[in-house]
C-alpha cells in the first residue's frame, strides 16, 4: 500500500490517514481492504527505496479469517447500511514481506520497545499469518513459524500473530 509522501524515521509511532482499495463487490455485499490508524516505522524512506511501516492486529485464530476472491480477509470493520453490507479487512503480509520486517524488527534493539510502548504487543519469534494460502480447498491461511523458519499449515483453532504492514514514499 502507498501512504503518499512521508519523512518518518525508525522507531516512530505514525497515524497514517484511512484508505481503502475494493477487493470484491457482490450484489448487496462489497469487501475492501483497509489501511490507516497507528503504525510504528521500521525502516526509513530513500530516494531508493520505499519506508515500512507496521501495524500489529493482535492475536487471531483461524477460524476468523476467510478467502474472499482468493484473498485472506478478517471481518475487522462491518458496516451494515439499509441496502448493502461493508466488510473492511486489514490485509496480511506475504511471508517474504513478512521476513523482511522481522529483520528489521531484530536488527534494531530499540524497536521492540517502540512497539510495547504503542500497545502493539508481540514477540519477533512467535507465529504470524501469512497471505498464501494452502490451495482452495482448504479455505484457509498458512501461518509462518518465525522461530522456525518455515510455513505451517492451519491446524485447529489455534492463535497466531496478525500485523499489516504499509509501504511509503519520500
């Protein structure tokens, strides 16, 4: 997602302004993804490269997140007008977009504190949901173990760590 043009730096807390991109409309019902509220800034803009900024969702079990057009969707916003339904979904990272900031979060002994002191708790190690998931079939999202290395797949209604991350420009 693109923010517009900021000049954060790492360890901020930021309020990036609500914004929403349509991922299905169907009849009385249209779903969106979401971006907006409190992130903490783990990496800095350059001319070269797009900043990251990170938002954790807290823990969600599996049995909260769908596929809607394919796509991993939490029911984060539901908006019920007389006619139509709105459904809003932070959206979840991929697992490579997933690794990058956990590298980031490891490398910089202070963001960890930043995070805890925006109320958005989680450990680096844990286990996140991912955007792939595990075929059509199943309906429903892998999650990666960071401690581990690797992509799980869903199993019961256990919890993992849900973040959404934001890139922005200069």
């Amino acid at each position: 997602m693109e923010s517009g043009e900021n000049n954060w730096n790492v360890g901020e807390t930021v309020t990036l302004t609500r914004s929403e991109s349509l991922l299905k409309k169907h009849r009385e019902k249209t779903y969106s993804f979401l971006a907006g509220g409190q992130y903490i800034c783990v990496r800095k803009a350059t001319d070269t490269q797009r900043g990251i900024a990170v938002r954790v969702l807290g823990q969600t079990v599996g049995n909260d997140i769908t596929l809607v057009d394919g796509e991993p969707f939490c029911n984060d916003i539901c908006e019920n007008f007389s006619t139509r339904m709105r459904y809003y979904s932070y959206p979840l990272p991929t697992t490579d977009e997933l690794k990058k900031v956990l590298e980031l979060i490891r490398g910089n002994e202070s963001l960890p504190d930043c995070f805890e002191g925006a109320s958005m708790h989680f450990d680096p190690d844990a286990t996140f949901w991912v955007q792939e998931t595990a075929g059509h079939l199943a309906k429903k999202p892998q999650y990666y173990d960071a401690k581990a290395d690797q992509i799980c797949k869903t199993k019961g209604d256990a919890a993992h760590c849900r973040l959404t991350i934001a890139y922005y420009n200069l």
